[in-house]
DNA sequence: GTCTATAAACCGATAGAC
DNA sequence: GTCTATCGGTTTATAGAC
C-alpha cells in the first residue's frame, strides 16, 4: 500500500472541482484563472491539466455532475400522494437540495454560455428532464380537477424561477429556518397553481 | 455649424454603450475585453477611454441608467385601484418593461459582483426601492385583508424571481403573444398572494 | 504526479501624434 | 476625437525534468 510521495490523484482531484466550484460562484468562470484555482488547491497550474483536458470542461463536468445528483435527489423523493401532495413533495425537495448546494446552483444559471454548443445540449436535456417531472405533476392535476394551470410549459419555468429566487437572498443563520422558508414557498406555489375560488 | 472630421462625440459615447450592453449580456462582463468593444463600435480601443474611465464604470453606467429607467417607467404606472389592482398593474409593467429590455436585466442580476463596493452598494438602493414597492402593494392587500401573505419581504422578492423568470425562455416571435404572457403571470402572482378560500 | 519554464496570445490602460 | 504604439501584466495550454 505504499505509495510514491507526491502521487495525490485521487485526492487532488476532487479537490479541485472543489476549489473550482467556488471560485467559478464567487468571481464567474471567465473571471477566474486556472493559476488561481491551482493556488487554491495548493499545485501549480500545470498539474491542472492532469484531471481537466480543458478549463471549459472542468465547467461542463461540474455542471453535469450536479445535475446528475439534483435528478438522482428528485427520484428519492416519496411521490406516492396526489397531484397536491406531489407538487407540495417537490417544492420543497427543490428549496431544500438547491440551499444546500448554492455555489453549484449559482454557475448552472450563470455559466451555461461558457459551454460549447455540445456541452449545453447536453445539459439542456437534464434540466428538460427535471422540468417536465413538474410539468408532469401540473397536469396531473389539471386532469384531476385540482390545479387551474392556463399553460403547463410556462407555469413550469414560472414556478421553478420562483422557487429558484430563494437562492438569492437566502442565508442558513437569518431570521427563517429552512423548514419555514420551505413552507412559505410550498404554499405560494401550491397557491399559484390552485383553482381560483368563485 | 460645420465639424471636424472625425469628431463623433455625441454619437460615438452612445454607441459604445450600446455594443459594450449588447456584448456583456451575450458573453458576460469579464469575458469581453475593451478591444471587443471598440471593434464593435468601429474605433481603437484607445479611443474609448473619452467616455468611460475605465472599464468597471462603463459596466456601472449601464446598470445605473437601467435602474433609473425601471423606477422612472414604475412611476407612471397606474395605481389608482386598490391592492388587487396594484399588483396586476405591477406585474404587467414588470413583464412588459423588462421584456423589452432583456440584455439590460440579464447584467443587472448577473453582472452586479464585477462592481466595486460602492457602485454595489448604489445598485442596491435603486433595487431596494423598487422591490419597496410591490411590497407596500402586498402590505396594503394584507391590512384590507384581501392577500393571504405570510412574509411580505420574503414574498415580494419570490414574486420578482417569478417574473423575471420569463426572460429565460420568452421569444418575441414565439407561440404566446406578450398581452397573454403579461395575462397569465399576473394570474400566477395574484393566486399566490390570494386568500385560501376555506 | 508534480514541478519549472515557456510559447503565443491577449489584457486594461496610457502617451503622444495628428 | 481618433489613431498608433506601447507598457507591464495577464492568460491558456504545453514540454520536459524529476
């Protein structure tokens, strides 16, 4: 089991998604520098492209990888109730997964233009897949009689910005705790979508 | 009334800002570089430093002239209803303006880290005042008890985040015309706040 | 696996000619 | 008002030593 000094690939690796993670939410991916990441991982900028062909694909794999995990997430989630329950089941799936991983969340909306044309179909087509489990749920209960939807596709992306809007102001030690941040949300979409009452 | 050749002041000043909007929306602030934009315009990217001291405050010009714009076009909307009318009259102005100034509102929320503390901190004033305002609409529709809203700070900035959301998918030639977008969003808003029938 | 060194290009901003 | 030329620094990515 020894091993040569020096040899860290399975550790050094990891931490430089890490690394790059960060520092592509904090500053943006144009704005930061792979000698920059390298300082943060503590190698130099040439040992870099032992885990990365390229800075765009360092992107792409960060991006798709978190897309990867918010799909798996959203297939753990209990979805055995009605269309009330269900839209209720990803509400608050989508507060509670997106807060914990902000940073990832943050480059899947800004960054998306840094990716080659290739590279953002194929994200496109992950986050279409998370949409239409959404979109599925809209018209389940519009067939069911209990949401009033005018448009499936565009309530969708309405309510997802929504919820999505959380990231923007949110902080884990402020005045509202999760649960009750998960709540007020799950309710106004819950809302926006209910029959209206005559 | 004659001019020197090669004198474009008047012109050439809002040009620059036009390319300099136009490039930051499409490729983001810190990946477009001042001989980019002077290209665009058609000058050298000296010649560019006679209407911008630097390139952080040209980035600041356009954020700042788009608030003002937004507070401006705020001001003479309508608000002569009650709550219920305030809010659709708000949110069919906040689709309506913002629509027809996409690159504007996509640096306004993307762009805002590239500023310095300062510029920041002036940004954030302008927005707090137009969020203050969708607020005071929700507080009043809460007191006449006609909105059902839990959180009024929380709730103003998730309605935002709706809103804005349109600028990700809409299409000017696309299948929905603006009157329905404008129709179905200011639905969406209005349910999300409205009382729960019992 | 990591380092140093380097290639080739680009950056923001300025100085001075016209 | 615009140009050319330039300073001093940065960038991504690669080559080769260890």
């Amino acid at each position: 089991m020894a091993r040569k000094t020096g040899s860290h690939s399975d550790i050094t690796g990891p931490r430089v998604r890490e690394a790059a993670l960060r520092l592509f939410a904090e500053h943006g991916f144009a704005a930061v520098s792979m000698r920059q990441i390298a300082k943060e991982v503590g190698v130099q900028a040439g040992a870099l492209y032992l885990y990365t062909p390229d800075k765009q694909t360092l992107l792409f794999d960060l991006l798709a990888d978190h897309m990867r995990a918010v799909l798996a997430g959203l297939a753990e989630v209990d979805m055995s109730g009605g269309p009330v329950a269900q839209l209720e089941a990803f509400s608050r799936f989508h507060i509670r997964f997106h807060l914990a991983r902000p940073d990832a969340v943050f480059i899947s909306y800004m960054e998306l233009r840094n990716l080659s044309e290739e590279n953002f179909a194929k994200l496109g087509e992950m986050r279409r897949e998370y949409e239409d489990a959404l979109e599925g749920i809209l018209v389940a209960g519009q067939h069911s009689g209990e949401f009033d939807v005018d448009d499936t596709k565009l309530t969708t992306l309405a309510l997802i910005s929504m919820l999505n809007g959380v990231l923007t102001w949110y902080k884990p030690d402020g005045r509202l705790t999760l649960e009750r941040v998960e709540a007020i949300y799950s309710d106004m979409v819950g809302k926006a979508v209910r029959l209206t009452p005559v």
